[in-house]
C-alpha cells in the first residue's frame, strides 16, 4: 500500500505523464483517479481473478464493429501500482474488442492508483452502473468474493451493497450462507467442481515445470494470464506454509 494521499506519477503512456493520488478504498473513500489517457494494450495485466464474467462474443463483435466505426467507446478503468503493473477491472470486452481489430494498439483508461487488493475491490463494481448488464450469480459471486476476502469482508453489509451495487439484505443473506457453510468457498472450490486431489495438483505442478520457452508462442494473453495467475497462487501457498 502506497501513503494515503501521496502523488503518484504514472510514466509516460500515450504521450503524457498522469499523476494522481492515492486514497484506496480501504479508508472507505473514493480513490481519486486521472482524466482519460491512452495506453497500450500491451501495459494491460488482464488477470482471471479481476474479470467478474466470461466474455461473450457477440458484445465483442459489437463493440468491434462500433469502434471500426470510429465509436469511441467510454475508458476502461485500471488499477496501477506504482511499478510496471495496470490491472484492468473494467473493460474486457472493449479491451478484447480493440485486440480484434487491425491497426488498433491502445485504448482510453481511467487510471486508479492501488495494489492487487484495491483492483480485486474495484473489479467487484464493474459494469455497476454502465455497459453490459449483470447476472444475478455474477453479483452473487462478486459478494461472496467480498465476504470471502480477510479485509473487505471486515466492511459492513451496506457498504458492500453500495459499492458493488446491490440490496444490503442480498448482502447479508450470503454472508448467513457462508457462516453456515452452506455452500463452498471460492478458496476450497471453483466453478462448482470439486477441490483438486493432493495427487492432481502435484501433477499440475510437475506439468508447469516442464513448461519450455518455446512454448510461450502457443498461448494468446488470456491463456498466459491464467498461468501467470497459478504461478502466483503456488507461491503464495508456499508463504503461507513458511509463516
């Protein structure tokens, strides 16, 4: 976490320099934001666990038809840390919109600055008040990631509704549900299926070691994105194991 309201200058992007300040949402404010700039798609860190939905392709190949148009679609919103990192928590299907046309290699952001933490809170509020509506189980599964997290699940039932955009009862229901273990964790299952087998992790570990360079070419960004994402979760395992 980078001091309360202390300047951050993101680098150059798109021919200018952006500061702005950081005031996380875990003081129960509003972080304050830079104006729209344009950023290469290839600065975009498009993580798994910040992308609430699954993509669909028809509103892809809309907004690529929009945008070939010459449509200039509303910014998506990232979270920058600080160092080399822009995770992107709202705006997949511009950003894979803009991927699917020719010519095209950067996109108009709203910049946040945060760490992980703050884009995992803000990726929860996406689509809450434009674009692509929300499913009820999408709004489910962004509160129980919520009630589910050591630190944002400490905020009460209102301020989890108002920021993810839903009833504080929806809120407070789900909170029951899971003090009763009614249904799993996000931790312990994913997608419903069941928790992988002491033996199938170690398989899975043992895959990723024989991962060679040459491999790196036959995955697209979402795919490398996935991996990087286990990566990282095997090594927070081994922390936690070490404290």
């Amino acid at each position: 976490m980078y001091p309360q309201n202390q300047p951050i200058v993101v680098p150059e992007v798109g021919g200018e320099s952006v500061a702005v300040t950081n005031n996380t949402a875990v003081s129960g404010s509003e972080p304050s934001r830079s104006g729209p700039i344009q950023l290469a798609l290839e600065y975009l860190t498009e993580d798994p666990r910040l992308q609430g939905r699954n993509l669909k392709p028809n509103v892809v190949k809309d907004y690529a038809a929009a945008m070939g148009r010459g449509v200039r679609l509303p910014p998506v919103r990232v979270v920058y840390d600080g160092k080399d990192t822009y995770y992107l928590v709202d705006g997949y299907h511009r950003v894979a919109a803009a991927r699917d046309l020719a010519g095209i290699d950067r996109i108009d952001v709203e910049i946040i600055a945060g760490s992980f933490t703050d884009a995992l809170w803000h990726s929860w509020a996406a689509n809450r008040d434009h674009g692509l509506r929300r499913t009820k189980e999408e709004i489910r599964r962004a509160i129980r990631a919520a009630l589910e997290h050591p630190d944002w699940s400490k905020q009460s039932d209102r301020k989890i509704a108002q920021h993810i955009g839903c009833d504080h009862k929806t809120v407070s229901a789900v909170r029951r549900i899971l003090g009763r273990g009614e249904f799993p964790s996000q931790t312990a299952v994913a997608s419903g299926q069941k928790p992988p087998s002491k033996k199938s992790i170690l398989r899975a570990c043992q895959l990723l070691m024989s991962l060679q360079a040459e491999h790196v070419c036959a995955f697209n960004e979402t795919e490398s994105a996935v991996i990087r994402a286990a990566g990282e979760s095997v090594r927070r395992l081994l922390d936690e194991t070490k404290s």
